[in-house]
C-alpha cells in the first residue's frame, strides 16, 4: 500500500553543518510512528523540511503518493498535513468556532458558512471524543481542552498526516491519557501520526514503530513490540544510560521558608502558600502550566515582594527583597525559560557565565571588568559540564538547548548556593541532558543545598524528590514523601481535586 507519508534521502546542509543526512522514513495510514533523537540530532529541521518552512537539498517528500512542492507551507497543508506544537498557536481572544475556521477560507467570507462550520465541529468532536463547546472563548478553557481545539483543528482541515511534537508536556497524567485516547480512535480511522516525545515510556504507549535520529542521520528503526525504554535510549545517545542513583537524604536546617504568602499581579496569585526549603533535601513542584508555579518563581528569585505573609531565610524574616538581595543570600535560579530569561542570546559564553558575579573580586577591579579571568573561568565550565561549542567566545545563541542549559546549570553550582530554584531544567532535553542535569542537581542535595525541582514532568519529580508538592490556581498542597504518593493521586491534585476533598 501506498504510505500516507514517505521522506526519501532528505539532506539539508547549513554551512558546514550536516542538519539531515539521507534520511529516508514512511509512515503508513493508520500507524503512530514515534521519532526520537537527542537534542540537536535533526528533527526539528526535518519537520520544517516538511511544513515547507526549510527547503531540502536533497531528497523528496510524498503525501499519498504525490510529490510535495518544496518551500510551500499552504500546499502542506493542502495535502493533509497538520501539526499541533508543543506551545499552542490558538488566538486567545476568539472562539474556538472561528480559530478551526481562521485561514480556511476569506476574510470577506468568514462570518458565512458558520452554522455548516459548527455542525462539522461538533461531529468531529463526538467522533474522536474532544468535548470542547465550539462557541466558547480559547482564553477561557483549560490546557487540555486547548490541546483538544489544535487537534480538531487539524481534523478540521481533513489533515491525513498528524505531527505531534511533545504533546504532553503541559497535561496531567489523566490529560494526557484522554489524549492517547483520541490517538487511537483517530489512527483507526486511518490518521498517520508522527510522534515526537522525549518520554520514553509514553513512545512505548502509543507507537507502533520507533525512528531514532542521531547527528542528522537515521540510525535505527525498531517496532515498539520488539523494544523497550532502555534500548530506545542507547539508540538515542549510542551507549547505554543510567538513571542517576539517589541516595538517602540527609537534611538540615530549613534555608527558606515562606509563610502564608500572597501575591498580586500574576494570573493566578499565590494564595496563603507555606513551604519549607529545606537544606539537603529536593522539593518538588508538580503542576499543570499556568497554576502559579510563575509567582512563585519569581517571588523566590527576587523578582516581586510578597503582599502578604512572610519570607524568611535561615530562620530571620526578610525585608526589601530583590533580586540583589536574593542573590546576596545564596539564591541561584536556573530560569524556566533559557532563551529569554537565562541567557541573552548575543552576549558570548564568557559574557553569560558571569552576568550574576561581574561585582565579584575575581571577576572585576575598582569598577573594571578582568575579562581574562572571565574567560579562564568560563573555559573550566565548559570543560567540567561538557558544554559543547566553538569556545568562551562564542555567541550562546550559536548553542543547543542542551549545552545552554548546561552553561546556566555550571553558572548556578559552582557558586555554591544555598537555596536553587530548577524551574523546569530538563524541558526539551534529550535523555542524556537530562540525566547529566539530574546528577548535578543530586550532587547539590548531597553538598547540602536546598532545591527547588518545579516541573510539568511527573516522572521527574516523582524520581528526583524528598518531598513533593502540587500548585493549582495558586494554591499548595501539603507535602507528600517520596514513595507516599503516586501519579494518578497528584493528578487529582493537579486538577484542583485534591483541595476540594482536603476543604
């Protein structure tokens, strides 16, 4: 049978830099194939390929059998091909009735045809299960419900390729199993899905086949049935990989605490929040986005003042806080977002690894900057944490999201902090980042230092945490020991459940 998508011998070179090398993969109607690869290794490129985003130097693409024109995102999309990214492209302010109708037809004609529009969504919506009420605003539903709008928009436009890029990443575990679930109906209805996710144990879920990518070449393909989570990972980084050992905790003093703390001015505020930093030991944030784990990032690295309750800090309330002032306290965050908030993109490595020491001795005199010890410090970093790039010189934007990530993590530790903020430090790393990050985060436990873990990840934090808290609507949860609790109970936290029962 004819697949419903083949790349055949797909290269695109930039400069010296092989992205695709003679990738050739198909997928056939009715099948969810997953692709994998570290970060870097070529799959972003190869879906821009396919959008029409990137033209390929080598190679064709075919959808149904017909040859795709290069470089044209609207026949992509005129051929079936639908895309739902990790970070929504919904426009908040309309209904979900005119985002599924926005670019399907003029702007003269886009207030006719709306009852026939309406009628199509709402079959679709029964068929494939995406309760979404067509009329309601996008600004108004939840997460889970706005992936539902991306994927009927997708249907809408009678898409026959789906390509899903880390389509979990903002769900709960029941989210993301009512997902899965539209997955398998639409697949049976013959949808072929491209899958791409960095957990492993969901690509063992939902796939039937997996492709593995490595430095722009295809070096594996395997069927799920004959593989497992381990396999898929050496595949990935070609050795195998070991989840970092965690040894018992050995806490101290509480380094930070936040007493019955409110905020104001962020959607949602923090609402009466206690929490115990705790030297020696990792605290875990688990929360679906947009629950207030931003507040209180932003609180905890100085960014914005509690309007009520208090902060204290080895036991002493703290007044006029800062950003300053939580760095002079032993505060290091690693940001939550590394390209805006973590680095600035033009500035070199040697420029960003000491944004947050410049007044240090070591680094500048009598109001002059010794950008030779900068740079021989920047170097031991990018020796010791195994960034990978042209030099301390180089611009940062030039890097991975892993060896950037990598540079802020070296940033962070080597200063010795008391408390770290990790707001969500593996996001969009490949397994082996990810594990190099968790074992210096347990190295920083084991050295005495209190760590915040916030993440959209439950296995992370269920993996890496002494104790684990849930944030819904700005509010928090008690704390639940490692092992007490398991993902489909801090699911319902996630939800808000939780807090009704507890209430």
């Amino acid at each position: 049978m004819t697949p419903a998508l083949r790349l055949t011998g797909v290269t695109k070179r930039f400069g010296t830099l092989v992205a695709n090398d003679a990738i050739s993969l198909s997928v056939a109607a009715g099948e969810v194939v997953a692709l994998l690869g570290e970060n870097g290794a070529g799959k972003t490129t190869l879906m821009n390929i396919l959008f029409g985003h990137y033209t390929a130097d080598g190679g064709t693409i075919e959808v149904g059998g017909q040859a795709l024109p290069p470089g044209q995102p609207r026949a992509a999309l005129a051929a079936g091909v639908g895309m739902v990214h990790q970070h929504f492209t919904l426009a908040e302010n309309l209904s979900v009735l005119d985002n599924l109708m926005l670019g399907t037809r003029g702007l003269w004609r886009l207030r006719s045809g709306r009852a026939a529009a309406r009628a199509r969504i709402e079959a679709l919506a029964r068929d494939f299960g995406l309760a979404v009420d067509p009329m309601a605003r996008v600004a108004d539903l939840s997460v889970g419900e706005r992936q539902r709008v991306e994927i009927l928009k997708a249907l809408y436009r009678d898409a026959r390729v789906l390509i899903l890029d880390e389509p979990t990443a903002v769900l709960t575990p029941q989210e993301a199993e009512a997902l899965f679930s539209t997955l398998r109906k639409a697949v049976a209805k013959g949808l072929a899905v491209i899958f791409i996710s960095h957990k492993l144990h969901e690509v063992m879920a939902i796939a039937h086949r997996v492709v593995v990518l490595r430095h722009g070449r295809a070096v594996g393909e395997v069927a799920i049935g004959g593989t497992s989570p381990a396999q898929l990972a050496a595949m990935m980084v070609g050795a195998e990989v070991a989840a970092p050992a965690i040894a018992p905790a050995r806490e101290g003093g509480v380094a930070l605490r936040l007493a019955g703390v409110s905020t104001a001015g962020f959607r949602p505020d923090l609402r009466g929040v206690d929490l115990d930093l705790v030297a020696g030991r990792i605290t875990g944030l688990a929360g679906v986005s947009g629950n207030g784990q931003g507040a209180l990032a932003s609180l905890i690295g100085g960014l914005t003042s509690p309007v009520a309750g208090r902060i204290e800090i080895g036991g002493a309330p703290v007044q006029g806080w800062s950003p300053r002032r939580a760095v002079g306290q032993g505060i290091a965050r690693i940001p939550e977002d590394r390209h805006h908030t973590g680095t600035i993109g033009d500035f070199s490595l040697t420029e960003n690894a000491v944004l947050e020491t410049l007044r240090d001795p070591r680094f500048s005199r009598a109001g002059w900057i010794d950008w030779a010890a900068a740079r021989t410090h920047t170097s031991r970093l990018i020796a010791a944490y195994d960034i990978r790039c042209p030099g301390p010189d180089a611009r940062i934007r030039l890097l991975s999201g892993g060896n950037m990530q990598k540079l802020i993590l070296g940033r962070v530790l080597e200063e010795a902090p008391k408390v770290i903020l990790a707001n969500q430090p593996v996001r969009g790393l490949d397994i082996g980042a990810v594990t190099f990050v968790q074992e210096r985060l347990l190295e920083a436990r084991a050295r005495g230092a209190a760590v915040l873990l916030i993440s959209e990840d439950l296995e992370e934090v269920t993996a890496l945490s002494d104790v684990i808290h849930v944030m819904s609507e700005g509010r928090l949860s008690p704390g639940f020991a490692r092992g007490t609790i398991g993902t489909a109970d801090l699911g319902l936290w996630m939800a808000g459940q939780g807090f009704d029962h507890a209430a």
